[in-house]
C-alpha cells in the first residue's frame, strides 16, 4: 500500500483538525501518510492515488472555497473514475449543502465516495467526530 494523502483546505483550522484525526487513525493502522494543504499537491498527483482523502470547509453560500479548492475539484472530476475518496469538512451554519453537491459530483464522476455522504461537523470536530475521522482513517489504509 502506497502512502495516503490526506488533502484539506482550511482557513481556521477546523477541517485542518478533521485531517489530523484521518491521518492518526491511518497511521493507527499501519499504513504511511501524506497530510498537506491543497496548494502542495496537483489534482494529478493526488488522481495517481486510487484510495485518498479530500477535505473542504462550506465557504461562500454552501460553496467549496472558490479561489483554490472549486478549480482543483474541476480538474479533479475528469480522473476520479473507480477511484475511492474520502470527502469531509467543517461547517458554520448550514444544512451541509456543500457536501451533499459535493458527494454528488464526486460520484457523479464515476468516484466512491467510502464514507457515504461524507464526514462533517460543526466547526471544531468534537470526540465524537474525531473517533469516527480515526475510524475512517483506519478504513482507508484498508482499502
Ligand atoms: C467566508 C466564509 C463563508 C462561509 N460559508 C458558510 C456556508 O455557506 N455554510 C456554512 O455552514 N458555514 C459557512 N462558513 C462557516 C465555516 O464553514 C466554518 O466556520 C468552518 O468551521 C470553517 O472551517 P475551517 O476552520 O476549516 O476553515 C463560512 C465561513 C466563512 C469565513
């Protein structure tokens, strides 16, 4: 099993945190790691993995953050086909439109999406959240 990425944006250090959690339960797990921000890898380095784990914020009106993550998920859709993605990300005040479209495009793009609808939590991810990023983790260095 090669290493797995674990890819976020993150401005306040929310979904920085649901990374951290993915990439211990990984780690838990036996497996190599990549943790980075999305400006340190290209959506064809990250395409050449078929297991890998992506995380957004809601930003804009229930939108991924337009300046680097949308035109990184963009090109991402057009190499995702068969391949199993981890999706997660905090949230403020919304419903989790953001990554119910989000899951949607990524699955629409031929894309598993391995943890169903996604893993979100408001804000701060809490022992709950963090237990289940670990679990989630461990279920990628699985696959
Ligand atoms: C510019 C901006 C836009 C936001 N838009 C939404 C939104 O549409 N829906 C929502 O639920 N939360 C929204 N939020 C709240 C963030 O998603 C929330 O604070 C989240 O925890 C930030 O994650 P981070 O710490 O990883 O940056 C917004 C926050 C900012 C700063």
């Amino acid at each position: 099993m090669s290493k797995i990425n674990v890819v976020y944006w993150s401005m306040t250090g929310n979904t920085k945190a649901m990374a951290e959690a993915i990439a211990d339960g990984v780690k838990s797990a036996g497996a190599e790691v990549n943790v980075c921000e999305i400006s340190a890898i290209t959506p064809d380095e990250l395409a050449a993995n078929e297991v890998f784990a992506l995380g957004c914020p809601a930003m804009g009106a229930e939108n991924l953050e337009e300046g680097e993550v949308e035109p990184f998920v963009t090109e991402l859709e057009g190499k995702v086909s068969g391949k199993k993605i981890a999706l997660f990300g905090s949230y403020g005040w919304g419903d989790g439109t953001w990554m119910r479209d989000w899951v949607d495009r990524m699955t629409g793009a031929g894309a598993e999406v391995v943890n169903g609808e996604g893993t979100i939590c408001e804000e701060a991810p809490d022992d709950t959240t963090i237990k289940e990023l670990n679990e989630l983790g461990k279920k990628l260095a699985s696959l």
